[in-house]
C-alpha cells in the first residue's frame, strides 16, 4: 500500500491505515482514533521507518514484531 507524505503545518506526515490499526487493537471500541495513543517512531536505515503502537507494557519488542 502506498501513501503520499504531506505537509501539515510543516510536520511531514503519512497516513495509516484504519482497517489495520482496527485489526490490531489501537482504534478505541467505537473504531476512532484515541487522543491519547502514544506511537514509536525509528528510523531503521535510509528512508526506512518502522511505527509501533506504545502498549501499556512499553515498546513491543522487534521479534514480536517481526515474527518469521
């Protein structure tokens, strides 16, 4: 899936996907956004960025992840 960066106010930003982030627990019980959801952002190499959902343990690690 591809998304276009944009400026918003001078901040880049990209947009995630709703359904996904649905799938995997971040939205609130009625599907929106929560105002308080804190996300990770890394930069992992040369314009590679990885986001996670911070949880009420902290970071998942990358091998929860990244599971093969």
């Amino acid at each position: 899936m591809f998304r276009t960066l944009r400026n918003h106010d001078g901040t880049p930003l990209v947009a995630l996907d709703r359904d996904e982030l649905q799938m995997d627990g971040v939205l609130d019980g009625q599907g929106a956004v929560p105002d308080d959801q804190p996300m990770h952002i890394q930069r992992v190499g040369k314009a590679c960025y990885l986001v996670r959902a911070v949880n009420e343990d902290g970071l998942p690690d990358l091998d929860e992840v990244f599971r093969l």
